[in-house]
C-alpha cells in the first residue's frame, strides 16, 4: 500500500467518531493491506511503531519536531513555532508547509515505516541531529496529507481514538462483516498482545486457525489475570466450590520472563518493560530448577532501615531512573511469586490452579529474592474469614481467593480469582477502591488557585468510551494538588478526546488525554442523572497514583454495578 493512500484512510478515521464506522473503515485497510506490511499498517495505524510491550522510543520533544519543519521547508523556526501556535497542532503545521510545495508521492508503507524506525532507533552522539535530518528529508519526500501524520507519529500525537479492541474488531468485521468473532481474537491478544502479529495471522491463516495455533511466549508478556469481587466468603464457595486462599500483597504485579544465559525480563500489568527497576534479578537462576520460565509475582520493596516491608509509594521509587544506586540502597525488593505460565517450552496456561502450583513447587526453590506465596485449600467460609482476619492483622491488604480448578485466564471474568480488602463487619463501606481516568480540570480559587487546580473530573472505562462517574476537589494534600498539576499541565488536550462522553454542565476548563490514572476512595456509590457513567461517587478522595496502570485498565461501569451490589 502506498503511504498516501494509508494517510487517506487516516484523515477519514480522523473525521469520524461513529465506533461502526471506525471498524468498517479499518477492515477496509486490512482487506487492502499486503500480507507483508499488514503488521507495520497496524502499528502506524495506532500511532506506534512496534507492540505495546515492546514500545521503540522516537525521543522527538516537540521543539525537534519544530526544527525538523523549519528544515524541510526553509521557514524560520519562529515563524513554525508561530504557525504551530496559531493551529495547536504540529501535525497541521506540517501540512500547512507541505501544501505550498504541493507534490505526489509514491513511497509505500513499508518505505515509511523503516526510515521512521530508523529515526527511532538513532542513540548517541549525534543522534539529535541526524533525526532532525532524517524526519525533515523523510517530509519533503511525502505529500502534505502524509506529512500531518509524519509529523504527529514521533511525538506521540497521532490519536485516532481507538486502541488494539477496535483492531480486533475490524480484523472480526473483514472475515464476516460483524464482530461476531471479536472474543475470539481477544482471547488469542491475551496470549499474545501484539495486535501485528495477530492482524498478520489472520491474515495469512483466517481466524479460527490463528485462536487454535496461537502459544504464548518467553519473552512476551501475557495479558494478567485479575481479581473479580463477592459480597462474603458464603457467596465465594457457592460460586466457587473448593478454592484456594492466598494473602494480597500491595507492590507491583510484575511478570518475569526469564530465558537462561539469555535475558531475564520483567512487565507491568500493562505491559511495559521494567527490567531496569530489578538489577537484583540477574541472579534469578540461583533459584531456579528450570531453563525457562514465567513467572507471575506481586513485586514489593523492602525497606532497608527496618527491614519490613515497604509501602506501594516506597516501592514504586525504584521506577526512578536517576540515582538508581542509591534509591536500591534504601529499597530492596522481593517478589512473592504465586503463578507459573510457562515453563520449559511448555504452556502451562491450560493446566489448573492446583497443578501450577505443584509446578510452581518444583520450579523455585528456597531464597530471598522469590518467596512462594503461601496458599491453603479450603471449602469452609469460615476458614476463609479467619484467614481474612488474620492477613490484615498483620498489615497485608486482603486475601485472593482462587477457584482451584481454574486455568489462568486474563481479565476479571468467572469466578476464578476473587479479591477480598475490607472485614464482612465493614461491609456496608465501599467493598474496594475505585481506578479512575482523569480526564480534565478546573482552575482553584483562593489558595487552589496557586496549585492551578481546583477540582478534576474522573472517568471510568465503558468499552472504548470514557465516562464520568465524579469530581474530585477535596481529600488531596497541598503536595498532591502540586503534583497533579504538574502531571496535568503535561497531558493537556485542545479538544475533549474522542473518546470521553461528559454531560455539558461538568465540561471542565482543560481537557487531558485519557493517561493518568488515579486510585479513589469513596463512602458510596449513587445513581446520578449527571454522569454519563450513571452512576457518582459520594465523598471521593485521592488515594494514589497509578502509574502502574493505564487508562484501559481502570475500572468498568459493569464492575461498578457489581461494587453496588456489594454495598448493604
Ligand atoms: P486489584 O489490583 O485490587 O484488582 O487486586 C489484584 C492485584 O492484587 C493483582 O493484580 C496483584 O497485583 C495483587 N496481588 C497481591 N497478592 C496476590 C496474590 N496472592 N495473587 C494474585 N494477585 C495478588
């Protein structure tokens, strides 16, 4: 495919916000997309240039991009700068020069695609410069409609509204015209979320072969498998028979990868690469009777001065990059390993929960740094409430409780992992917290206006849409309001993101594009005519930050319905 002709399907997915429109359009580009391009089409198409997990930084700021237009065209940078200004949009400054050099151009996506990896993977001395000159020649070789695009790539601006579901719907909607097999495909994208490589399968195999042949992967992070909630233990073993109850830790879910005397890896829950946050995993193999294996842990600082364990915020100062020798001086770590993925070659995916375990048993052996999570197999809801009673006495958060024949399935579905935070006299509270997008702000008045925020508004995950489900204003300490604000200012949107729905009386003064995701607490849930998401929250307080989360991961408007289920 020609790169023009992809940057037309952009501009009318660009212009439309209609979901179905956006799936058939997409299905159009498949059908027409080479088998050999079919994954670079993919990843252009959601503005990258590789898998999530596997993100190739541009390292392009804004005032490059500006550099690498005044060189294309022989504008004074101040006078881009200017332009850039007036549009608020780089990518339509691009264009805006282009056009007075109006011109065809033939380069394919594949053409594109490798000159913009190129750029991407420049490092060291000199690098500034040669991807100035490289974005800038690969400009002046393109039409103005590719340059919008061109430019808005690197500096991670190229928002089309949808994300990898949307692709699979598509790649569902190109072989039957609906999106009949959608589940099917998120199924094989939990295994392996590289929507490329699956658009590329499908393809080449069609889908059922490639749900059937798909394997996961050392090396490739699998989508997690995450904690649903019930109202008691009684609930728990009606809907789950015989489980098993394991304590809940508060760090970091982490997944590590590891290949002998090749690479020990390890991913968040949305799959980002934190390697660098664990040096202290190099010896890994120490404790390990195994070649190959991934494993699933909670990752948790310990706190060198008292040797405890440290909280979510300690823990989380190892994702510092600076300093990093003297962070780990003051922050060990330990991972508290409770599943087993793969191992040796072998998926252990399809087994059950008791078989991991034995082979989790067999695999890691006794040490500091991996420390098996300690587990007890019951039927009674008795023993699960003296368990509960006794994980938080000592200071843990809860327990997961585990249905014992279930395989490791990603998401929050069945009754296969249950979370359980607050003792049942408690239960009348809010059963959990609550992850929120947020999605704009409000100036402050009186001392407010000097952190910049007054209140923000906070969304929750309904399919590909944002809704709002609550204000926040109160609950936050000064340093906190002085730290959103900071974060804010960075993720500032001209427009409502295309994919918030927000009643008009709570438009806030600035839009932020859906990527900061908080923790809430709250004393209830009511039905509100006012929020989209239907539902508000009473007395709403920050908790945290959760910059191990992003916004697709926050909480649904169905898994809200099931909290009001559980409040008394
Ligand atoms: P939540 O984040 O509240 O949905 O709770 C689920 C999270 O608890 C998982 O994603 C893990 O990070 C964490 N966790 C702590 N201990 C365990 C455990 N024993 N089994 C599974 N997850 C655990």
């Amino acid at each position: 495919m020609k790169f023009s002709d992809l940057s037309k399907y952009v501009d009318r997915l660009e212009k439309t916000s209609s979901r179905l429109k956006i799936t058939e359009i997409l299905s159009d580009v498949f059908k027409k997309s080479d088998i050999n391009e079919i994954d670079r089409v993919t990843y252009l198409l959601l503005g990258r240039l590789k898998p999530r997990y596997d993100e190739l930084v541009f390292n392009v700021a804004e005032k490059m991009m500006i550099q690498v237009i005044s060189d294309a065209y022989g504008v004074d940078k101040e006078k881009v700068h200017k332009k850039y200004k007036q549009l608020g949009d780089l990518g339509d400054t691009a264009e805006h020069y282009a056009q007075k050099d109006a011109k065809k151009s033939d380069m394919s996506v594949s053409e594109v695609y490798e000159r913009l990896v190129k750029v991407a993977e420049d490092e060291g001395e000199g690098s500034v410069e040669r991807k100035v000159k490289g974005l800038s020649k690969l400009m002046t070789d393109l039409d103005s409609l590719s340059n919008r695009f061109v430019a808005r790539i690197p500096v991670g601006k190229l928002r089309l509204g949808f994300s990898d579901k949307t692709i699979l719907d598509a790649l569902s909607w190109m072989e039957t015209g609906d999106k009949s097999r959608s589940s099917q495909l998120e199924k094989a994208f939990f295994i392996v979320p590289d929507v490329g490589q699956i658009t590329k399968s499908v393809k080449r195999n069609g889908i059922s072969k490639t749900v059937e042949i798909i394997e996961p992967v050392v090396g490739v992070p699998l989508l997690p498998m995450l904690a649903a909630r019930l109202k008691s233990p009684a609930e728990m073993m009606e809907k789950m028979k015989e489980v098993s109850v394991e304590p809940k830790y508060d760090g970091l879910r982490i997944q590590i990868h590891y290949k002998k005397g090749k690479f020990v890896k390890t991913y968040t829950r949305n799959l980002n690469e934190t390697s660098w946050m664990f040096p202290e995993l190099v010896d890994i193999g120490k404790q390990l009777v195994c070649d190959e294996v991934v494993l699933d842990v909670e990752a948790i600082g310990v706190d060198e001065k008292t040797k405890t364990l440290a909280n979510f915020q300690q823990t989380m100062t190892r994702r510092r990059k600076h300093d990093i020798s003297e962070t780990l001086k003051n922050t060990g770590i330990r991972f508290y390993v409770f599943d087993i993925l793969i191992k040796d070659g072998i998926s252990l995916i399809n087994k059950t929960y008791l078989e991991r375990r034995q082979e989790l048993a067999k695999t890691v052996k006794k040490g500091d740094l991996l420390q098996l999570v300690n587990y007890t197999i019951t039927k009674d809801e008795n023993i699960i409430s003296s368990l509960m009673k006794k994980e938080l006495s000592e200071g843990l958060e809860g327990v997961i409780v585990k249905r014992v024949d279930s395989k490791y399935v990603a998401g929050r579905t069945g009754w296969r992992w249950v979370k359980m935070k607050e003792p049942e006299e408690q239960a009348g509270k809010l059963a959990d917290t609550i992850d929120c997008v947020v999605m704009g702000y409000s100036r402050g008045r009186g001392k407010r206006a000097d952190f910049g925020i007054g209140h923000f508004l906070a969304g929750l995950l309904d399919g590909e849409k944002i809704k709002t489900i609550t204000k926040v204003g109160t609950g936050l300490t000064d340093d906190q309001f002085r730290e959103l604000n900071k974060r804010l200012k960075k993720i500032k949107s001209k427009e409502k993101p295309k994919r918030y729905d927000v009643h008009k009386d709570l438009v806030p003064d600035f839009w932020v594009e859906p990527e900061l995701v908080v923790e809430l607490a709250a004393d209830e849930i009511t039905k509100s005519p006012n929020h989209t998401a239907g539902y508000a929250l009473r007395f709403p307080r920050l908790v945290k930050f959760r910059d191990d989360k992003e916004a697709d991961q926050a909480t649904t408007v169905t898994e809200i319905i099931q909290l009001i289920k559980l409040q008394k």
